[in-house]
C-alpha cells in the first residue's frame, strides 16, 4: 500500500468514525477501532488513558453521559501515514456528570485536537488509539455559567 492510498484509508476510517460518534451510534464508531487490548482512548487534560477495547468503550460511555447530546464540527485535516489529525468543535449540552459536577444544562463549546492513530500492515485502517487535547477549564466555567465561549466574558452577575 502506498503512503496516499494509507492516508486514503485513514481519512474514510476518520469519516466513518466522526459520522458515527455525531449519529450517537457507537456500534459504529467501535468499530473503528481494534477490538483488543492495544486499543486506547487518551484524554491528555486528564493525564489519563482508557487502556483496551474496553477502555475506549468507557471513555465513550462517560461523554455520552455527560453530554448526550454532542455534536462535532471538522475545522481542519492533518494527515500522514499512520496519524491524522483533525481540529474540531464540539458543541452540546450539560447533561450529566462530568469532573465531578452536576448537570447544569447550559450549553457548551470547546475546540479540540484530536490525534488519530492507526495501526500498521492489514490493520493500518484501523484506529489503536485515540488521543484528545482540549482545555478542560473553559469547558468546566461554561458547565458553571462562569465563562462565554467565544469572548471570554463573564456571564455570572
């Protein structure tokens, strides 16, 4: 397989995966993934992996939770054999549990840079792991209704 034809492969497993988590249909999205225990979900503002198949599962499950009713917008496409990298908006609801605060039902906004991984040989269109990076402390004051997404400003009087 040539370098385009792997970067071709990864872009149709990325889009698949995206259309999936947006769909909320999570059969689909594992399925982007090896199903054993070299697969993992990093969430570096957490210093923290979800190690395994099962671990992406997890991960899956307390975002879901938290905000149910997500949605991810693609702002910009990286891609080279093996990695991609996709910038995104994800935009949603306060709806459960997340770092330890309830649900508030306000909305949030935060901009993401996740890292898609790729395994080799027969599996390099398969995702071994995810990885995201984002600033968890604007997401939280948004939870809290302490900070507007885009300006900055305080919304608390």
């Amino acid at each position: 397989m040539t370098d385009q034809e792997r970067i071709a492969a990864q872009r149709r497993t990325i889009d698949e995966h995206l259309q999936g988590e947006n769909a909320h249909d999570w059969a689909r999205v594992y399925d982007t993934f090896l199903k054993d225990e070299r697969a993992y979900y990093d969430v570096v503002p957490f210093s923290t992996r979800y190690p395994g198949f099962q671990g992406v599962q997890d991960f899956y499950q307390i975002i879901e939770a938290a905000i149910p009713d997500f949605r991810i917008v693609v702002a910009g496409e990286y891609d080279t054999p093996g990695v991609s990298v996709r910038e995104v908006t994800i935009t949603g609801t306060h709806r459960g549990e997340y770092c330890g605060l309830a649900p508030q039902g306000r909305p949030v906004s935060v901009q993401v840079a996740a890292f898609y991984l790729f395994g080799d040989g027969d599996e390099s269109a398969k995702l071994v792991g995810e990885r995201i990076y984002y600033d968890n402390e604007t997401l939280l004051r948004q939870m809290q209704g302490e900070e507007n997404a885009v300006t900055g400003s305080s919304t608390r009087r």
